[in-house]
C-alpha cells in the first residue's frame, strides 16, 4: 500500500546560500545594480561594489552559486559575460523601497 501522503517539491531556493550571499553588503549593492538595470559586465557592475574587479567578480561568482544571477555571453561582442538577475528573482517597487523577493525571504533597500 502507498503511503497518501504527497511529496512536497524540491525547494527553488537554498536558504543558506541566498543568506550567506546577502550577508555581504558588496553583493546586496551588486543586487540593487542589476535590478536597476539588467545585463552589465562586471566592469560595469564594479562601481556599485567600489572594489576591483577582481573582487567584483568573486562576489558575482557566490551570486551565481546562490542562483540569484546569472551570466550570459554578451550580445553585443561576445567576448565578455553580462550579468542580470536570475528570472526567479522578484523584484518589486513599493512607495519607500525597492524590494527584491527570493521565495525564502524578502530584502528591502
């Protein structure tokens, strides 16, 4: 006999990548670029972490592992990658913020 109990789907989200990712104000900031305006290089996105790009790219680097960006060849050249944010990603604009909604948890900024 089968047990009557339904198998719930496989989370969208691993909650302790999404937290340790968002722990980090550079990749918060990195997150707000890119919900401004998608498709940047991570030259383009450096200015909003203030860092080198070096370090710009190992932030995008635990954003992709955390699946809250992704990377695509660039149309225009195809030599670098263009960064947006990953489709599941929810973005909302309220009266007094900017909110961005992962499915395990909400950041306002």
């Amino acid at each position: 006999m089968s047990d009557p109990t339904p198998i719930p789907p496989a989370p969208r989200w691993n909650a302790d990548l999404v937290f340790a990712a968002l722990g980090d104000p550079s990749r918060r900031r990195l997150m707000v670029s890119l919900a401004g305006r998608p498709l940047q290089t991570a030259t383009d996105l450096r200015g909003a972490t203030g860092k080198r790009l070096d370090a710009t790219l190992k932030h995008l680097v635990a954003l992709r592992a955390a699946k809250l960006v992704v990377a695509e060849e660039n149309p225009r050249d195809g030599r670098r990658m263009v960064y947006r944010l990953s489709p599941d990603v929810t973005v909302r604009r309220t009266e007094t913020a900017l909110e961005l909604d992962f499915g395990c948890g909400v950041v306002r900024v």
